[in-house]
C-alpha cells in the first residue's frame, strides 16, 4: 500500500511538473537568452571541427545538454585558444568552455563546477631515453599550445627552449618532425592525433599525469551570475544519466561492479511516469531544435557546393593553363600518373610522334613511347623516386614508308607532392640527331686540323736534326783531318739521330700507344715511386711536396701506363715552379672514380694555352717537343679517365685526373698494390 501510495503520489508530481512546463515553454520560447561560448576550434575529442564541418565534441555536447536544461540558446564561438582567451578578456564572449582550474586563473576567471578531471603528459619519441620528467626537460626544446596552462609548468625550467603553438596538432606535428625534443600537453588530445594518423608507434608518453585538475566553463567576474544557471544545469545532467551518456559517447564505456541497488530501482520506478512524460516534451522541443539544425545545415551544404563549383572551375582553368604552358615548350613533354598511365601530352610531342589518335589515359608501355623510353627506368623513377638525366637512345622507326635512325635525348623526372610522396613522373625528350651529324662534322673537322698541326710540327722536329747532320755530313771531305771536327762529329751525329729515334718513339706511343693491363694498385704507393724518380728535380729546385692521399684510395688501370702519366704531370708542375715552390698532391673518390689532383704555384697559362696544351706538339717551354701531354691525354683515355685543369696565368696550376677505381672489394682482406721500383 506504501508503495502504491508513493507511485500514485510520483505521478501526481509529474502532472504538476508536465503542466508547469507546458505553461512556461511559450514565454522561454519567445524570450531565448543567447550565450556565446568561445572553445578550441582543433582540440579533439573535446572541441573540434568533425570532417563534416560541425563543430563537434565532448564540451559541445555537455553545453547542448546545459541548453536544454537552461532554456538558454548557446552560439559557439570556435576559435584558437589564445584567441578564445583573448575574446573572453575583451568581452566578445560571454564564457570559454573546457578551461582548466588553476590558481593563476582563478585571478583572473569565475569558474563553473567541475565536469571533468583533465591532466597533462609529456610526449616524446619512442627512441628517446632521456626525458622522464618535467626535471629532464631543462635545457631541451619543448613546444605547447599558446595560452595552455602547461606553460605554468615550465617557470623553473632553465636554458628551455619553448615553441608555442596554435594548436596541440600542430605541436605533435614538431616532434614527429624532429623539430623538437617534447611536447606537453593533453594526455587525451594528443592520443587523438596520433591514432587519427596512425602515428602511435613513433610517439610514448612519459611519466605520470601530471597537475589532474577540474576542468569546467569559465566567465569574468561580471558574469558570475552565468555561472549560478550553468551549476544547476551541471548539477541536473549529472543527476539524470545525461552526463553518463556524454561521457561514454566520446571516452568510452567505463566497467564498473555490476551491484544491484533496489532502494535506486524503487525510486526509478516512482518516478518513471513523470520522468517519461518530461521524455516526450523533452523529445518534442529536441525535434523543434532538430529542425532549425537541419535547415542550417541544409544551407551550409548549399554552400559548400557553390564553393566546390567554383574551385573546379578554377581546376579547369589550372588545368587548360599547364596544356598552354607545355605546348609554349621548345622540347617533347609527356607527363605520367602514379600508374605510368600518360596524363598530359604538349603538341609538340603529339606532332614529333606523329599518332593519329590521343594517347592520354593510356598506359606507356602501351604507346610508340616504349619504343624508346625504357620501362624499366620509367618504373624506377614511379616505385624509388630515381632521376634519369641526358640519356641518349637510338630510335629506328618507320615513317612514310620510309626507314629513320633518330637520336633522341631523354630526361625521366619524378613528381613529388607536398606530402614526400611520388605522385607521377615527367618524361622530357627532344630529337637531337642534326645535332649529333653537326658534332661529328665538326669532329671530322678538328681532326683534320689537328693532322695538319702535327704534319707541321713532324716536320720542323725532324727538319732540325736533318739540318745539323747535313751540315756536318758536307763538312766532312774537307775537315777530316781535323781531330777537333772528327770528334765534334761523334758527338752530335749521334745524338741528333738518338733525337730523331726519340722522336719516331713518341710518335708511335702517340698513335698507336700499347693496350692497358688494368691492375688494382693503391695511389699512395704508386705516388710515392713517382715522386722517388723525380726526387733530383725536386732537389734542384728545392720544391715543397705536399702528400694527401688516404692509404685506402685504389685505382684499376695499367700501373706503368700510369706510372707515365703522373711523372709527366708532376714534372711538368716542377719545371713550371721558381726555386722553393710548392707541390700539392692530394686524392680523393667521386662517384666511381679516383681523382688525383697535382697543383703547383708556378707560372700558370694563359685561356688561349689552356684550350691547346694537350694538342700535340703544342709547348710553352724554349726546348719543349710538344708531346708529353698529349701522350698523357691518350694513355688517360685507354685507361677509362679523363683529365682536365684549372689553371690562371700568375697563379699556378692544378692537373685534375680521374681513373676509375676498383670494381669489386674483397671482403675482410687489405688491399697491397704491386710492388713498384724506385
């Protein structure tokens, strides 16, 4: 009978209740206060923007709830928190939601009761092992939010280096950058962002929580009558499950002992006909609000779709805007997606293929491009980002009938997005086979100018010996008798045919030198017998040899071919140098390369000597033949090098020679070049 009576007594209240609402809804729907909160425009999964564009989370949820239980209608102000705060302190807002308790703030705000525990983390990267603590992070570079209350952490902290942020994303976004060496924060906001980015294994939380604080709206001190409605609309969520569902809405369900508690389902079963009836109003007036919400959004969808128009027109106009960019081109482009389908050609290269039908879309290897872009370059530049530059192909294709032999020259480019990521690639070609006829034309033609050159020079070189013998030899009938001519004469003849021999000799080693033996030597003990046989020029002119040649540096080539090429390039620096002068020779890997510099402080050369001291019979020196060097070209050519110099007129020279080096290491043993004479 109690229990009836109560029941019975419950409902009466509810009707009271229900006719009491229903009498007061018409005047709160007339006369609506409007509120503006401000919150964190980007501070998941308390306040944010959800893909949607809805300004959505957990504080936007417990203040709808306040709403309803208030009557008052809330504008939310979403901002970035510095500027929230900003916007409280001017008077733009009405109350900041989501703000943490402290000592500090509280000088300055009135706060609400509490509807949160909220605690900060130090994140730091997996791989660091020396931040535990806020005491660790002195002398570190640290970043946080502008305006959150982690800074009040850091005010012992010295020699810190601290980088406000707009937001906490863009903070984690420092660290997995390596820009900075933690971030404090939100222990839940920053969990968010890197699970939203699958980033959770590259970032650790350390220590632990550190200052749990309330956490609650906040208003200046004018407003604190605000807060008297807020606390009992607080105070009601809590006490009706609303609260509850919030909570496990965006943390999750918590598990709790499943204990049963009658006196509770007694009093829900009192009350359970009142309360269904504040349902169904609460439904309704939830519907009325529901549709506005809708009509709002209705229009912001209106709008999104005018602004999407207008940016693919603007796609469009890109778009028709790089067409006209590549056409203006003088070379082929051809641009690939990410697929190594073509997506963009320039009529250039639709001209010069000569297709009669559009090969956009189409895959490459499926197109006259393969006959002279290989794939698997192509492929190469998609899957690792690689760059193919001044390649040359020769392409036999058949046009009108007709057999053509093209040269075309080729450049392969990947495209990169903003992201690091290969988004596509860029074919670059050009037809360079008149180009390629001129070269060997103009090739042809310094031959022959060079055998001109070296018929002249054969010629005065053999012409002043034959001079010297004729003259004597004619001598000969009328001053035989002379001892003095008779001995004159055994001297000289001789050595001026020894002269002409040495001469013939060059010749030969110029134009027909000895195929190389390549062997694997090492520079510095080659160098070393080099210098050893130059040891008395050294000595004359009293030359200062500087030696830097890492012990490890090896060459494959033929060791005396090269043996000949250094000793005339060292003594061609010496006999260049005054008394006391400087010899530098230093050696270092390019590439697959050795290069062996030789650089003296001699005379130097002039630009018109520099152009032509490697043609043959060419010399600066009084008695020079003209031949050391141009022998020293062609031994570098049949040894795989090249060689080359930087020289200025007054300031000495450098001899640069590259020879490759050695293929193959052997594993786990030194290397000894061959023994060498000195």
């Amino acid at each position: 009978m109690i229990g009836g009576k109560k029941i019975g007594i419950g409902l009466m209240l509810g009707v009271i209740l229900l006719m009491t609402i229903g009498m007061t809804i018409p005047s709160e729907v007339h006369q609506e206060k409007v509120i503006r909160i401000a919150g964190d425009n980007n501070f998941p999964p308390f306040e944010y923007f959800a893909q949607t564009g809805v300004f959505s989370g957990f504080n936007v949820d417990i203040m709808n709830a306040i709403s309803i239980e208030t009557g008052m209608r809330i504008e939310f102000v979403p901002l970035p928190w510095n500027v929230a705060l900003d916007a409280l302190r001017n008077g733009h807002v009405d109350a900041v939601q989501g703000m943490k308790y402290s000592p500090a703030r509280d000088k300055l705000y009135d706060f609400s009761a509490p509807y949160f525990l909220s605690s900060q983390g130090i994140f730091v990267r997996t791989d660091n092992v020396h931040i535990f603590g806020i005491g660790d992070l002195t002398g570190r570079r640290v970043a946080f939010q502008k305006a959150d209350i982690a800074a009040d952490l850091f005010l012992e902290l010295q020699n810190t280096s601290f980088i406000e942020t707009d937001s906490q994303e863009e903070a984690v976004q420092l660290l997995l950058d390596g820009k900075v060496d933690a971030f404090v924060g939100n222990r839940i906001t920053g969990q968010y962002f890197l699970q939203k980015n699958n980033q959770q294994s590259q970032i650790k939380i350390v220590g632990d929580p550190i200052d749990p604080t309330d956490y609650g709206v906040a208003v200046l001190p004018k407003n604190v009558q605000l807060l008297t409605e807020i606390n009992k609309a607080i105070s009601k969520i809590k006490q009706n499950g609303t609260y509850d569902k919030i909570e496990r809405k965006w943390f999750g369900q918590y598990i709790r002992p499943n204990t049963p508690n009658l006196e509770r389902l007694r009093l829900y079963l009192e009350w359970g006909s009142g309360i269904g009836l504040l349902i169904v109003l609460g439904i309704l007036w939830w519907n009325r609000m529901l549709k506005k919400e809708v009509q709002r959004r209705t229009s912001q969808i209106h709008e999104i779709n005018r602004e999407l128009k207008e940016k693919m027109a603007l796609l469009e106009e890109n778009l028709q805007f790089q067409q006209q960019l590549l056409n203006s081109t003088y070379s082929f482009y051809v641009t690939l997606t990410q697929h190594s389908r073509i997506f963009l050609m320039n009529r250039k290269a639709v001209d010069f293929l000569d297709v009669d039908h559009h090969l956009t879309g189409l895959p490459l290897s499926g197109t006259i491009l393969a006959e002279f872009i290989p794939n698997n370059q192509v492929e190469d530049v998609l899957m690792q980002g690689s760059t193919y530059l001044e390649q040359e192909i020769v392409w036999e294709r058949e046009r009108d009938g007709q057999a053509q032999r093209l040269v075309i020259r080729y450049n392969i480019f990947p495209i990169i997005s903003p992201a690091k990521e290969i988004t596509g690639a860029i074919i670059n070609f050009h037809d360079v086979t008149k180009q390629k006829d001129m070269e060997k034309k103009l090739e042809s033609e310094n031959r022959l100018r060079s055998l001109g050159q070296l018929i002249l020079g054969i010629a005065h070189e053999i012409r002043n010996p034959l001079t010297s013998i004729l003259t004597y030899t004619q001598l000969l009938p009328t001053k035989f008798d002379n001892p003095k001519f008779r001995n004159f004469f055994a001297q000289q003849v001789p050595g001026e045919i020894l002269r002409l021999n040495d001469l013939v000799n060059d010749l030969l080693e110029y134009a027909r030198p000895k195929p190389p033996h390549p062997a694997r030597f090492r520079v510095a003990d080659l160098m070393e017998a080099v210098l050893a046989l130059c040891s008395q020029k050294i000595k004359e002119k009293k030359v200062q040899v500087s030696l830097s040649l890492p012990p490890h540096l090896c060459i494959e080539a033929d060791i005396n071919q090269t043996k000949q090429i250094w000793i005339n390039v060292v003594l061609n620096a010496i006999e260049s140098m005054e008394v006391q002068g400087k010899l530098n020779i230093r050696g270092y890997t390019e590439g697959q390369m050795v290069v062996v510099e030789v650089e003296d402080n001699g005379h130097g050369m002039s630009p018109e000597d520099k152009y032509r001291i490697f043609e043959p019979f060419f010399s600066t020196k009084a008695n020079g033949v003209g031949l050391g060097l141009s022998i020293t070209y062609q031994l570098v050519k049949e040894n795989g090098g090249a060689i080359d110099l930087h020289s200025q007129l007054g300031h000495g020279t450098t001899m640069i020679i590259r020879l490759p080096m050695p293929q193959q290491e052997t594993e786990g043993k030194d290397s000894y070049a061959p023994s060498v004479s000195h």
